[in-house]
C-alpha cells in the first residue's frame, strides 16, 4: 500500500466520523483535522482533534451548534480518532514507510476541496515547554478558536 492510499484511508474515516458528528448542524462549510502521533522508543504522545467552521467561524466540537455535542460524545470521537490515527501508523510500518508525527487537514464537504499537510518531525514528546495545542494554534493562527 502506497502512502497516498493510507492517507486517504485516513481522511476517508476522519471526514465519514465528522460527517456523522455534524449531523443536520447548520452552516458547517468546513472541517479541519489535527492528529500527532509522536513516537520515541517505547514511548510517544497520541493526539487528535476535529473543529468545524460554521457560519464563517471555526469551532471546537462542543460549541458546533444544531449538533448532539455532549462530553461523552465528544470523547467518543476522539478516541475513534486516535485509533484511527494508530492504524494509519501500523499501516505505514508495515508498509516500510515513515509514518507522519503530524497531519493537518482540511476538508470542504460541498466541494471536496481536500488540503493534507504532514510533517514528520517530532515536535511535542518530550518537552513541557509546548503542546500538541500549540501545533493546532500554529497551524490556524488568527483563526484559533477559544475553547
């Protein structure tokens, strides 16, 4: 399997996960993805988080408005993430490639338009000086939402 097949893998679960979390939100026009996978020896930091943009603005999950955004629902998306992200992992291994530690990604449901940026360089293990939020906050700058 090429690294383009396991990446739109990837995509392919994160958009059908976010599709089903909107549900009949209004006004969503985009969705963007962040996951980390940081891997260092035995050790490693797992992180992934959806927000949405609706009515021009981007949202955390839990502020999405017109969506069924309770604390369990929420955490349940997360966990489907960072499995999904862990497979995404196995699948590059297996395939002798070197797997991401970051991807950003953006996907517009009307159009289709899909923009996937990775980076394989570790960033956040290992240090208490920034967080996997900071490569969030990096990526979206300006338009990071409050929590």
């Amino acid at each position: 399997m090429s690294e383009q097949l396991i990446l739109n893998d990837l995509v392919s679960k994160w958009v059908s996960l976010a599709r089903e979390y909107v549900g009949a939100a209004p006004d969503v026009s985009a969705y963007y993805f962040y996951g980390l996978h940081e891997r260092i020896g035995t050790g490693g930091r797992l992180f992934s988080v959806p927000l949405f943009e609706q009515k021009g603005a981007i949202v955390w999950a839990g502020r999405l408005v017109g969506a069924e955004n309770s604390i369990e629902r929420q955490q349940s998306v997360l966990r489907l993430m960072d499995e999904d992200s862990s497979g995404a992992t196995a699948a590059f291994d297996s395939e002798g490639i070197p797997a991401p530690t970051e991807y950003r990604i953006y996907y517009e449901p009307g159009s289709g338009k899909l923009d996937a940026q990775l980076s394989r360089e570790v960033r956040y293990y290992g240090t208490t000086e920034t967080t996997p939020l900071d490569g969030v906050k990096a990526w979206l700058g300006t338009r990071m939402p409050e929590r």
